[in-house]
C-alpha cells in the first residue's frame, strides 16, 4: 500500500510505556513499540517520537503535594529523557538508527535539540526522539509533540493511546459511549473531549496540522495509519 504520510510525528503517553505495571517501564512494551516503528521505518516512513512521562513523574502531580511547580516540571522534562533513551535502545536493539535530541541539553547523555539537525536525521532515514519536552515548565509533552511537528514539517501527528479513538465519554467506564470517526479541532475544544491538552490542539490548529488517535496496542496499526487508514479518529479542520 503506499504511504500517505512519510514523515510523521508519534506521540507516546509515558503511561504507555508501563503496559500493566504499576510504574516505569516494561520492557515488553518497549520492544513491541520498537517493533511497530521499525516496521514502519522500513515503508520509508520519517518518523519524529516524542514520548512522556506519566509512568515515572508528572510535574501537576509534584506541584499537588506542595512541590514548587517548576521544580516539578523540570523532573517531569528529565523523566521523558528516561523514557526516550529506553526507547531509542529498543530501536537500537532492532537496527534501527535512532538519535535522541533533548530541549534541555545534556551533551554526555544526548544530543541538543537543533531543528536542522532534526531534519538532517530524519532525511538520512534515522529516527529522532524528541525528549524533555518543549523544554519549558507549564507545558506537556503533547504540547512538544505539536511543537516539533510543526517545526520538522510532519505530514500527520499519530497520538498513540489504550483506546482506538476519541469518544463522547470515557468508553471503558461508559459501554454506550460513541466513537467519532473525525472530529474539527473546534468540536475537540468546543466540547471539552480530552483527547490531547488544549494547548496542543490550539497549536496544531493554527498550523492545520492532522492528529490521529488510534490504539497502539494493536499491532498494525500505525502501518495502517501512515497508509491512510481510518484506524482511529481524524482530527483536522
Ligand atoms: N513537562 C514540562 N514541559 C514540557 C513537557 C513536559 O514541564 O514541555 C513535564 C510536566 O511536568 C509533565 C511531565 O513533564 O507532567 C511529563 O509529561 P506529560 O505529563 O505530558 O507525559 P504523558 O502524560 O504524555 O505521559
């Protein structure tokens, strides 16, 4: 099938990356992630990742018991690295050539984020994991997810989750909640569906920048998304 989209954004909750433990991350999980995107890679996708941190530190949850908030994001930002040198092994492991680039810099850990060096990577076939989010504290890494891929010009934002799309309600405590199939940026705002942080869709909106929601638990599926496929739900104008 050919692609219809080459380079793309992959946005990762941290959450994802625990599979069903409690905290961190789960090496199987990690390698079937490696896995979906080495696939990928080899259809001749670009792909960008940008991972959170949810399974290991979130900075509101810090700031919650009585933490300075900024402290607390700059943990959140450093835990993503984690994440992302976890993962960028997983590839390595796989053969897949991947370069981590951190919004903060850490020089002996990864390499500084450079939005030409991005993009230089992302030609020569390399995947870049975009870690320690925007670098700014009050954001998220869905924010940065938007950020970077509208800075290395992706075509899509694939925003990987446990469910296969957006709904009106919370589909695993509500059985008749409904599936959209594609939704406006306005609709996802106007009727508050917390599918990503506002911030995110306010950006990715501005620029017309699709996001597709789908299930990466589902083996196949980011393959089938890059093909077009309506694997999830489309959000765009
Ligand atoms: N964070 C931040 N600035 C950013 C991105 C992330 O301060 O640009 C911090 C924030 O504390 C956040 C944490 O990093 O809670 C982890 O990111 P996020 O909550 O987005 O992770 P996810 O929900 O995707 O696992």
């Amino acid at each position: 099938m050919p692609l219809q989209y080459k380079r793309i954004m992959l946005k990762l909750s941290g959450e994802a990356l625990m599979g069903d433990d409690a905290f961190g991350i789960n090496t199987s999980v990690l390698e079937f992630v490696a896995a979906e995107v080495k696939e990928i890679v080899r259809m001749g996708v670009e792909p960008g990742l940008v991972i959170g941190a949810g399974n290991i530190f979130r900075g509101v949850a810090g700031a919650s018991k009585g933490m300075d908030r900024t402290t607390a994001d700059n943990m959140g930002m450093l835990a993503t690295v984690m994440n992302s040198l976890a993962m960028q092994d997983a590839l390595e492991r796989m053969d897949v050539i991947t370069r981590v680039m951190s919004a903060i810099p850490m020089q002996s850990v990864c390499e500084p984020y450079i939005r030409r060096r991005a993009t230089r990577h992302l030609e020569k076939g390399r995947v870049v994991i975009f870690a320690a989010g925007t670098g700014n504290p009050y954001f998220t890494t869905d924010s940065a997810g938007v950020l970077r891929a509208l800075e290395i010009d992706a075509d899509i934002i694939i925003k990987a989750t446990k469910v296969d799309g957006v709904y009106d309600k919370d589909p695993v405590r509500e059985p008749d909640a409904i599936k959209y199939d594609h939704l406006t940026y306005s609709e996802v705002l106007g009727r508050g569906l917390t599918v990503m942080d506002a911030a995110g869709i306010a950006l990715a909106m501005d620029d017309d920048k699709p996001i597709m929601v789908l299930n990466m638990n589902v083996p196949g599926n980011i393959r089938k998304a890059v093909c077009g496929e309506m694997v999830g739900t489309l959000i765009s104008s």
